[in-house]
C-alpha cells in the first residue's frame, strides 16, 4: 500500500477504502476457508463457501494458500502469508491442524470446509461463547474517505484488546484450472482475500481509523473487510464487509 499516514489523536485515523451509505452492521460470525486450487477436496468447500457469502449472519472469506503448489499447479491467487496465519490458528488452538479445506470459525474453532453440518454447529457454538466480547463495527463514506469507528468494551468483557484489520478482497473470480488434481476444472471463488493490513490497535476505548480512496486504488479487489481480532490468531470479536469498492475508472 502507498505511503500509509498513521495519525493517532484519541484513536487512530488512517485513510479509505470504498464508497458506501452510513451504515452500522450487526455483530456478524466469520469464516474463513483455507483452500488452493492444486487441492482435489477443495471444490465443494469453494462451492459451500459460496453460500455462506450470502447470508447476512455471516462474513465468508477465503484465502488461498500456498503448500500444494507443488502438486503441479501453481494456485493463481495463494498468499504465503494466509498459509502462516492458519499455521498461527493451528499454534493458538493447541491442535497443530492444517489442512485443506479447512474453514475457521470466528478465530477459534475448525472445520473440515465441505462439512456444512459442523461448521453451522461451530457457528453457533462461539456465537456464544464471544457474545460478551463481540462489538459492532460502524462504517460510512465521507467524500474520498471510509471511516471506520469501534466502540468501547462492554464493562466486564473477557476481551478488551485487539487488532484492527483491512482485508483486501475479490468478490467474485472465476479460474479455469490447467494442470494438478482440479486440471480441467472451471472452479469459482467467492471473496477471495487478496491481501491483509493492520490498520490500528483497539484497547477497549473508542476507536477510529479513516482510509483514503487514492491509497486503496493501488491494491486488487472490489471490496475490503474489517475485522477486529484478539492476538496474532484469535478469538474474532466484529466483523464488518464493505462493498462497491471505488477504482480510478470506477
């Protein structure tokens, strides 16, 4: 990203990402899908991933890695440093599981990513166990800006410290595969992160981090999310998915 000016007042104010009304978005579950294209198990978790997209209970991202692309295709979207953030999910929970397809659930728990039953169940398990944790995300356009507002820790929460991130993301990508175990295979992908940025650390008091739209136009993707996370791979406590992402010829 260009040249990013951190300027910290009584929160942080940073610079903006795309152009949408006011909105407040409700305390949302993430899920993350950990999949690559050289994976022969990985399409029918792309697909199911493709349907959490749509609900509004639900903030699904995937993030492509890297360790398969030695099966003789070369992923066109992995990231090394997706594959190293589901090794640090697997050093937190104390498993040492990674695998494909893996979705991770709100920052705490997994599940094999084509099992729908058990990651509706994972959902709903810590759903609960975050309630009291868990913190709206505001956002709103302002002229060439998104601004990005966290509010305070509710009195008691057992979290009250994280990190905000940005999440670069791919709404929607189709990919025709030509070599490895999916060769021949046209498979489409549904919020596909492209890159992740820290943009500030939330201490349990207000927050706010503003994005300018001339510095977001320098990375790939049509729409970024934010998420407010405990640790290097924790517990996941707001969540916020903001679209119609602003080209320079948009």
């Amino acid at each position: 990203m260009r040249q990013m000016l951190l300027n910290v007042v009584a929160a942080a104010a940073l610079a903006a990402c795309g152009a949408m009304p006011a909105a407040a978005q409700s305390p949302i579950a993430v899920v993350e899908l950990y999949t690559s294209q050289g994976c022969s198990s990985c399409p029918p978790a792309d697909a199911y991933l493709g349907t959490l997209a749509g609900r509004t209970d639900v903030l699904a991202l995937t993030l492509p890695v890297d360790y398969w692309d030695y099966l003789g295709w070369k992923d066109t979207f992995a990231n090394h440093a997706f594959s190293e953030r589901q090794r640090d999910y697997a050093r937190a929970r104390g498993d040492g599981q990674v695998y494909t397809p893996q979705i991770v659930i709100n920052g705490i728990a997994h599940a094999v990513g084509s099992h729908s039953s058990a990651v509706e169940s994972q959902i709903e398990a810590t759903n609960a166990t975050l309630a009291a944790s868990r913190l709206t995300i505001e956002t709103r356009s302002e002229g060439d800006k998104l601004v990005v507002e966290v509010g305070t820790a509710a009195p008691g929460a057992p979290i009250s410290a994280a990190t905000l991130w940005l999440a670069y993301v791919t709404r929607s990508a189709d990919v025709s595969i030509r070599g490895g175990e999916n060769g021949g295979q046209k498979i489409s992908y549904t919020n596909v992160v492209r890159k992740l940025v820290a943009l500030g650390e939330w201490t349990g008091q207000p927050l706010t981090v503003s994005l300018s739209k001339a510095e977001m136009m320098a990375e790939e993707g049509d729409a970024c999310a934010v998420l407010l996370q405990a640790g290097k791979a924790g517990p996941i406590i707001g969540a916020s998915l903001v679209e119609d992402y602003m080209h320079p010829n948009g």
